[in-house]
C-alpha cells in the first residue's frame, strides 16, 4: 500500500485553495521552549548580579576595616604582645589594671556629686510655704492655740482612700484628745433609750449598723471640721456656714421634718362616694381625653409583630398608653357590682321612658297585639283535615256501620252534632269535639311548639277515647239497670237499647254488640294509667303555650324599649342577651318541674333479621357480632337454627295429637279403609302367616307327642308346662286388634310397647307372649344367648323351620349383640355333633330356643323372684314369710337401691327346689303390707361349658315352641277366617324331632298345674274376646 | 509544519502536511484533497474519540507523525 502524500509546494497550493494560511516552515519553536529560553535569561541575569553584590560588599568590608583601624587608638592585644617588653610580668598588668579601676571610679563619683548638688539646689530653691497650700488639716482651727508650735503629719490611710480629697495633715495628740472626749460622751448616751422613733434608715437615709451605740471611735476619727491650708481666710467661713445650717436644722425637731416630708408626698383619698355609676361619662369625664398619638397604632401593631425586636420603639411610646390598654380591657361583663349597679340605671333611665309613652302610643301598641291575636286565631280556624283525623273518623265509622242496619230505629240527628258523616253515632261527635278543643288548645300554643302538633294530636285522641271510656262507664251503670229491666220482659230477643236516646244507650249498644267491651280490671289500669300520661302531656303542653305566650308578650315589651331613644344599641344588647338567658333559664326549669312526674311506658323488643323476637342476650349477642364483626361458627349457628326451627314445630304442633300426628293418620287410614278399627301389626307380622300354616299347626300338635315319645315318657308332660302360659297370651295378645273402641287405644299402647321392648327379631317371638311374660323374658334376655347350644348342634337344619328365620336379614349377619363371640367358619359345638345339612342359621336357632324355652324351662328351679314387695318388707319378713309358707330357705336377697331403699324385688333360693312351686303357687298375688306379691321363678342359670361340649342338649322343649305358635297360628287364621298358606314340612318336621329329642334331656319336674291338650284347638273369636277381656280386666 | 498519517485500512493512507494550529475541519479538507473524497463524509478518530471539526490540532495534542483513525460517514 502507498501512501499518499504530497509535497510542500502541492500542499501549499492547496492550502491557498481552501483560503489557509500557507506552512510554516523551519523548526518549531514551542511555546515551552520559549519559556525554558527565558528562564535561563532570567537565571543568567541573577547570577551576574550576584556577583556584582558580592564584589561590592568585599570592597565595604575592607572599606569598614580600614576606617576602624583608623578609629581604634594604641595598640592591639596581638600588637602590644609584640611592641612591649613585660608582657609575661602579672604584677605590672595587674597594678596597671587597678590604678585604670581607681580612676574609673573616681571619675563616676565626681560626677554623681555633681548631679545631687544640683538636684538639692534646684529642691531648696523651689519649697516653700505655697507648696502646703491645698493641703487639708484635720483639726479645726480653734484647736491651735495662739503662738502654739504643732507638728502635723499626714494622716494614716490608704493610697485609694483619700484619693478625691486629697491628703489630710493631722496631728497625733490632738488627735488622741478628740477621741478620747467622743468616747466619753458615747458612754453618756449609753443611759439613754436607744430608739428615739425619728433616726430610722427611712429619715436619716443612711444603714446603721447593730447596735452603733456601742461602737467605740478607734481611729482619729475627725468630723469634717477642719481647714485646707492656704485658704484660710475662706476655712472660718465655711466652719460659720455648718454651723449655722446645723443650728437651723437642730431647731426643728425630728417630728417636725418628719411632718413635713410626709405632706410633700400627700395624697387625697377623699372620693365621691354618693356618685352614681353610669354607663356615660359626665361633663368633667368626658372632658379628660386620652392622647392619641399618631405613632401609637404603628407602633402597635410592629409590637404585636416583633415585641421583642425593637426596644427603642418602646421607649419613644406614649406613656399614656399603657393607661389605655387597662381600661380597654377592663371586662365589665366580669365585674357583677358594676353589672348591678348599671342595670338598676338603665332601669330607671326606661322607667323614665315608659311614663314618656302617649297614650296614642299605648293604644297603638294594644291595636298591634290584637291584630297579632288575630292572625294567629284566623291561622287556626277552619276545619283541619289531617291524616290522624281521617283515620279516626274512618275507624269509627267502618266499627259502627253494621249498627245502623240492626237497629232499624235511627234517631233525628241532634243539633249539637258537628260532624259532617251523616250516619249518626254519638261516638264521632264526642271525639270530634274533642277534637276541636285539642285543635284550639294546639293552635294556643302553636307558636312554641309547632314542631310536636303531630304527636300531640295522637295523644290528645288517646286522651279524648279514654275520657270517654271512662264517661261511658259511668253511664253504663244507669244503662244497665234499664237493659236489666226490659231484659226481663223478652228474655229470648235481647233488647238493643235505642241509639237515639243519647251516649250511654249508643255505648250500652256497642257493648252489647261486642264492639265496645268494658275491660279488665288490668285494661282499667292501663287505661287510667294513659289517661294520666295523657292528662300530664296536656298540662305541659298548656304550660308551655303559656311560656310561649309570655315569650312572645316580653319580646314586644322588649321591641318596646329599644324603640326608645336612650337605650342604646349595645346596652340592647346585651340586655337581650341577659334576658335571654335568664329565660332560658327559667324554661329549663319549668320543663323539668313539668317532667318530675313523666313515667314513660318503656318496652324494648329486639327482632332479628328473620323476624323472630330476641330476648335480651340474644339481642346482647346480635349487637356484639355487629359490633365485632364477626358471628358464631357454624356449629353454633346450625345448633340455633335447629333449636329455633324446634321451637317452631312445637308451636305448630296439635295439642291434641302426637308430634308425629299419628291420630290424624289413623283417622285417615280409618276413613280410607271404611272401618272403625286399624289393625296396626301389620307391617311386622305381614311375614307371620306364610311362616304359620293351620295346618302346620295341626302337625306340630301331633307332632310334638310323636317326636317326643322316643326320648322318654316325661315329655309330654314337659311339653303341656312350657305351653301353659303363653298359650293364654297368645290368645289375649291376638285379640286386641281393635273390634272393641274403648279398648282400641290400649291396644296400641301395648302393642307400641311390645316395638320397644323386642325390636328386630324377637318382634315375632312376643307377639306371641303375654305383656307379663314380655316383662319377664326381657329381664332374663340380658342373659348370654346361645346357653344351650347343645341341642342346637344335634339339629343343624331344624333352623329352617324357625320362625326367625323370616327375621335373618342376611346369612352373614352376627344374631345379636350379645350373642358371645363365635368363629364364623370353625365352630366347634358344630364340627364335633353336626349332622348335616346347612349350620349357618344355628345360632338363630339356639337363641329362640333359649328364650323361648326360658320361662318354662325355670319350673324346676328351686329359686325365685318375687316382685312387687312393700319397701318396708325386710330380709327377716320374707325369710321367715317363705319358711312357714313353702319350705325351709337356702338363700334370699333383698334388692336395694343406690339410696338403701329397697327395690321390692327378692330373690329365694329353697333348699328343695319344689318348694319353689309351693311358694308360687300358695303367695302369687297375696298382698304383704297392702301389696300383692309377684312370685316368680328365677330364670334358670346358663349352662356350663361341660354341657355343651358333651353335647346334650338341655333344652328339650324345641317342639314347643312350634306348638305354641302352631296354636297361635290357628287362632289367627280361624280369625281372620283366612286360608293358611302352605306350611314347610322340612322345618316343622325337623323342629319336632330335634325338640323332641332335647326334650328328653331336660328333666324338670312341672309344678305348674298342667293344660290339656284339647286347650291347643283354635279357639272361636268370642272365645279369644272373652278372654282379652278378662285379660284387660285383670290388667 | 507537522506531519499526520491518515489511514483507513482499506487501502488509504495518506501523509498530510499541516500546521498545529490548523483545525480538524482544515485538516479533513486537506485529506480530501489528496484522496479526492467529500471532506463532509470524512470522520477522524483516535481510538473511541471523534475529532470535532473546529477544535484544532494543538488542542487535540496532535503532534508530528501520529497516525490518526480515517473512516467515511
């Protein structure tokens, strides 16, 4: 790459082209080389002229040398060394030394010599008898004696002490002498009193000090006698003069120039005391005015701005001012003896004005109110039509309009009426006219309280109604005695008094017609109470328009003065203002004496937003959560709610039905089926008849005699004791479906308690039972179930035949709760006895057994219970009671409460078991102590392991229970006159066998007194309606 | 006079003979002349510093034979 350049000569060229300044050519001569140039210059220069200094001074030096060698006379120490031949000699340098001393000081004392001379001539010449003058003596000039010679020093003191004076000249004896006389003379003194009243600080202007009677003179204490030396023709003058103002001064006494300081600085206190105080200057006051400089505002309002700034300003004010400003801010208000004093004035000053009114005045004032009066009465009259009024006259005319057509009798209407509704009753122009009087008692006091007419028309209606409430009882006395008359005459058609003939007959008429009605003493009360209220509203209101009225006459009287000339604007003022408090004053007071009896009906209710009422915690709580802002939880609201919605349906539920309205249902369901009775077992039995045939109850009965006979000639025996009593029930529990009315409720009671005593499976098993076996079977069913699964095992599918069955709601189901715990798939009693066929429903099977075969199964016990026993009846009683009567005792109880009260339930262990029976059967339902007894066998005690194991089954009575509701099943069926469904052979078979087998196991003697078998035929329904009868009766 | 190489490598370089009193803008027209381009589109640098046309070269410290940045608007 080539560069591009161009020579000097191309460059200029182009430089005068473009209109530069062509190159400078040669070195460049920089600005810094420029300076570094000068500098050495400079440098150079000052060098040369150092040089110069130097020469010059070289040449001075030796000029200077030259001269002193000149000056310096003798020889030098280095030139004598060198002239003189006794250099090395001390001695002579010594001698030398000393005669050059000797002579030195000789010369120095001939000249000092010199010096004093002169100075003592110049002294001698000048002293002299006018260098003393203007010296002070402190003596006094009769102290020197004629001729006398006395030598006077000056004074002792010091330098600052006499500095104005001057020097004192004393002289020391004379001296003594004068101190020695003022000391006696202090001593003579001392025997006088001390205070002479007149030589206090205040007179003689000067301190003393404590107890200056004792003071000695010390010093020479000279008095200011004495003379100045050289004006002594001047001194005795002087001396002449002290005295003399002295003596002029000793003259008066101390009194006296008391006397006349004191009447120098005397005040007059004397003051008009008669002068009236007044608003308004007099001549002599208004003629002292005030000063006012032009400065003063100025000056003023810089001080308001910068008080502290400027004290010259301050200086140069009026000394006036300060004056000025007092009474400007003098508070007249403040002071109440001036207030007073200027009020009773201004008083006289109206009084004086009021006698000035003319009597065109008077009259013109009268003429004004009046007009005024009559605006007020044209403002009120006429008629009035508010809201309060139509309602009124509505209300009473909607209540009165069915008289009229009763009482066909209208009377003429009478003069004094002044309503404008043509039908006539005497109630509308009463209120009416009360009306009027309230309107013109309104329209009196309207000025003042116009505000409150609305209310006040309320009121007064109130106040008019019961007033006429109470005219009307009056009168109702009179009435009834004449209603009491012509009642006598038509007994039948109550006699209507006569409208027409006035008030009271009118009101006896409403009364009559119950439109009107006399109240209760508490509504009198109330009524009376109102009547107060209302009367006492009416005074305060009257008292008030009275108040207004008086207002209204004392503004007139006041728009009265200030119409005078003297009352000036700001007096009116503040008159007004005075005035106008002290009728405020007077208006609170009055109001509160009016209130004093003021009780106001006060009731608070407190609603929610729902429109249910509060009480006062409630409401308390309302207002807190809004308060806070914030409410209850969830939990707590949702419990409110319910409670409320509970509370409300039991307001809204009948008195006369359950909360479930269940009689209103019956009736229903009565009217619906067409027939006087319900049947009410019907949603749990429904399953009971295809379970139960007749004839299934035909087979059990022959059953049951044949199954058992294998297993041992007791049985049947066992058979007809198990069957005894349910029977009965059976027959009395199945007729109570309603044929009889009076019984019918009864009947549901006992049925609803058979629900609640034996819900879910064991509904049916007490369906079948007597409410006292019920009783019973429920104590003992606490008992464990499954107590004798021994002979469950031996029949596994006997289950199918059990009515409980119907009941499984499903096969894996446990029985019952308190059924004891089993494997549900390894059961032991099952593996070891099993015969087949499906075991799942064997524990169902067990238990109906058990329960069913409990009560007679407890025959053969030798304990029993016995219920229903005085509470005083003790252990010994029933000891003793059942030894006599049965047999000899093992065992009894008594049961007590937590209280040791007892129960009236005993237990009775005999010692031979038949003895159980005997007491049963000799003590049932034998009153001890006014109660019968109830003897019962106890429920026999579950049976022990080892039994089961061996497999026996000890509840032999399986038939029975088929037996028993075979026998139920027929009454029922020949009932209800219906055809009985199959029955199911398999069960009813295996039922047979298997109890008949059981049976024979539980030996048990029977004491019951036994049934025939001819009981287990169906019974006819008169027969069953016999017996419910019985039953209820013995109930 | 001083000497100043202008070079734009991209194959211009030219040696400009100048006073130091001589402005930019009167330096640029010079290089203009030479190269033969508008003096206008001609822009000077020194590393990150644009020359301005009316200060002159003294002031920029511009001595002899520096080279200076040459670059085209």
């Amino acid at each position: 790459m080539s560069e591009i350049s161009a020579s000097i000569e191309e460059t200029n060229a182009i430089r005068i082209k473009l209109g530069l300044k062509p190159l400078k050519l040669g070195p460049e001569t920089s600005s810094a080389q420029v300076a570094e140039d000068n500098l050495k210059r400079q440098r150079e220069e000052e060098a040369k002229k150092a040089r110069e200094e130097a020469i010059k001074n070289k040449i001075a030096k030796s000029k200077n040398k030259r001269e002193l060698v000149k000056s310096l006379p003798g020889k030098g120490l280095g030139e004598i060394s060198d002239g003189e031949e006794d250099v090395d000699d001390v001695y002579k340098w010594t001698q030398r030394n000393k005669s050059k001393e000797k002579e030195r000081q000789a010369a120095a004392a001939a000249r000092r010599e010199k010096e004093l001379q002169e100075l003592d001539e110049s002294y001698q010449a000048e002293y002299g008898e006018e260098q003393l003058s203007g010296l002070r003596v402190g003596h006094d000039m009769d102290d020197f004696g004629e001729g006398e010679e006395r030598i006077l020093t000056l004074k002792d003191s010091s330098i600052l002490e006499n500095e104005e004076e001057g020097d004192e000249l004393i002289n020391i004896q004379m001296s003594e002498r004068e101190r020695l006389e003022k000391n006696l003379e202090n001593k003579k003194k001392k025997n006088k009193p001390v205070y002479s009243g007149f030589d206090d600080d205040e007179f003689t202007g000067k301190k003393k000090s404590l107890l200056s009677q004792y003071d000695e003179v010390l010093g020479t204490e000279s008095g200011n006698d004495g003379f100045v030396l050289g004006k002594v023709n001047r001194g005795p003058k002087t001396g002449v003069d002290r005295s003399g103002s002295s003596s002029r001064l000793g003259g008066l006494s101390a009194k006296e120039i008391m006397n006349q300081k004191l009447k120098e600085s005397a005040i007059a206190l004397t003051y008009n005391k008669t002068q009236q105080s007044n608003d308004y200057y007099t001549k002599d006051e208004a003629e002292i005015t005030f000063k006012k400089s032009k400065k003063k505002k100025k000056s003023r309002s810089r001080k308001a701005g910068d008080n502290w700034e400027d004290d010259g300003d301050e200086n140069a004010m009026d000394i006036e001012k300060p004056k000025q400003l007092d009474i400007s801010e003098l508070n007249f208000v403040d002071d109440e003896d001036l207030q007073e004093s200027l009020a009773r004035s201004r008083r006289i000053a109206t009084k004086k004005t009021i006698k000035k009114l003319t009597p065109e005045q008077i009259a013109k004032n009268l003429a004004e109110s009046k007009s005024m009066e009559i605006d007020e009465e044209t403002m009120e009259g006429g008629l009035v039509i508010s809201d309060v009024s139509e309602f009124v006259s509505n209300l009473s005319a909607n209540v009165i309009q069915p008289a009229p057509a009763l009482v066909p009798t209208v009377a003429a209407p009478k003069p004094v009426l002044r309503t404008q509704s043509p039908s006539i009753d005497e109630d509308t122009p009463v209120e009416t006219q009360d009306r009027a009087q309230d309107e013109s008692r309104n329209g009196a006091s309207k000025e003042g309280v116009s505000e409150d007419a609305e209310d006040a028309d309320d009121e007064d209606i109130n106040m008019s109604r019961s007033r006429t409430r109470a005219e009307s009882e009056e009168r109702d006395v009179e009435m009834e005695e004449e209603t009491k008359e012509t009642s006598a005459i038509d007994a039948p058609l109550v006699a209507e008094p006569l409208v027409s003939r006035g008030l009271g007959s009118t009101l006896a008429l409403l009364k009559q017609q119950g439109v009107y009605e006399t109240g209760s003493a508490e509504q009198a009360e109330k009524a009376r109470l109102q009547a107060e209220k209302a009367r006492l509203l009416s005074n305060i209101r009257l008292d008030e328009a009275r108040a207004a009225k008086e207002l209204a006459a004392s503004k007139a009287r006041d728009k009265e003065k200030a119409r005078d000339k003297n009352y000036s604007s700001r007096d009116r003022e503040r008159d007004r203002e005075y005035e106008n408090q002290r009728r405020e004053q007077q208006l609170l007071d009055d109001r509160e004496a009016r209130m004093k009896d003021y009780k106001p009906d006060v009731n608070i209710e407190y609603i929610d937003e729902s429109g249910n009422r509060l009480n006062t915690k409630e409401a308390f709580r309302q207002l807190s959560h809004a308060f806070h802002g914030k409410t209850s939880g969830k939990k707590k609201t949702e419990k409110r709610m319910k409670k409320i919605e509970d509370e409300k349906r039991l307001m809204g539920m009948s008195s006369t039905d359950t909360p479930l309205n269940m009689a209103t249902k019956f009736q229903e369901r009565q009217k619906a089926a067409g027939s006087a009775h319900i049947v009410l077992a019907v949603g749990n039995r429904n399953a009971v008849p295809s379970a139960f045939t007749s004839s299934s109850v035909g087979g059990t009965t022959s059953t049951i005699s044949s199954g058992s006979r294998p297993t041992g000639p007791s049985v049947p025996t066992t058979h007809q004791s198990t069957f005894a009593e349910p029977k009965q029930s059976t027959q009395a529990n199945l007729s109570i479906t309603g044929v009889h009315a009076p019984n019918r409720e009864k009947v549901t009671f006992g049925l609803k308690r058979k629900a609640e005593v034996a819900p879910g499976t064991q509904t049916e098993e007490f369906l079948d039972m007597a409410l006292d076996d019920v009783a019973k079977s429920r104590s003992t069913d606490t008992r464990g179930p499954g107590n004798r699964r021994g002979g469950a095992t031996r029949g596994g599918n006997t289950g199918r035949d059990s009515p409980a069955r119907n009941n499984r709601s499903s096969p894996y189901s446990r029985n019952s709760q308190d059924d004891k715990w089993t494997h549900d798939k390894f059961d032991e009693g099952q593996k070891s006895g099993r015969a087949g066929g499906s075991n799942n429903n064997n524990n169902n099977n067990n238990n109906n057994n058990s329960r069913n075969t409990r009560a007679p199964g407890n025959e053969g016990n030798a304990k029993i219970i016995v219920e229903n026993l005085h509470y005083a009846v003790t252990l010994e009683d029933i000891k003793v009671l059942f030894e006599t009567h049965a047999g000899p005792v093992k065992f009894a109880e008594v049961k007590y409460d937590l209280s040791g009260r007892s129960t009236g339930v005993a237990t009775i262990l005999f010692k031979v078991p038949s003895d159980a029976g005997v007491a049963i059967k000799k003590l049932n339902g034998i009153a001890l102590d006014g109660q019968s007894m109830k003897i019962e066998y106890a429920p026999a005690p579950p049976p022990r392991r080892d039994d089961r194991r061996a497999g026996s089954s000890r509840d032999g009575p399986r038939g029975d229970v088929f037996s028993r509701l075979g026998s139920s099943e027929a009454s029922i069926a020949s009932r209800l006159g219906k055809a009985n469904p199959l029955p199911k052979q398999s069960g009813a078979q295996g039922g047979q066998s298997r109890s008949g087998h059981g049976s024979g196991r539980n030996q048990t003697k029977p004491q019951q007194p036994k049934q025939t078998r001819q009981q287990t035929k169906p019974k006819t329904v008169e027969e069953l309606d016999a017996e419910m009868d019985t039953y209820m009766g013995d109930a | 006079m001083i000497e100043v190489v202008c070079n734009d490598r991209l194959g211009k370089k030219v040696r400009v003979k100048c006073n130091g009193d001589d402005t930019v803008g009167d330096l640029k027209k010079l290089i203009a002349a030479q190269t033969g381009t508008n003096w206008e589109k001609i822009v000077l640098k020194k590393w990150y510093n644009v020359f301005k046309d009316h200060i002159t070269l003294d002031d920029y410290e511009i001595h002899d034979g520096m080279n200076i940045e040459l670059y085209y608007n």
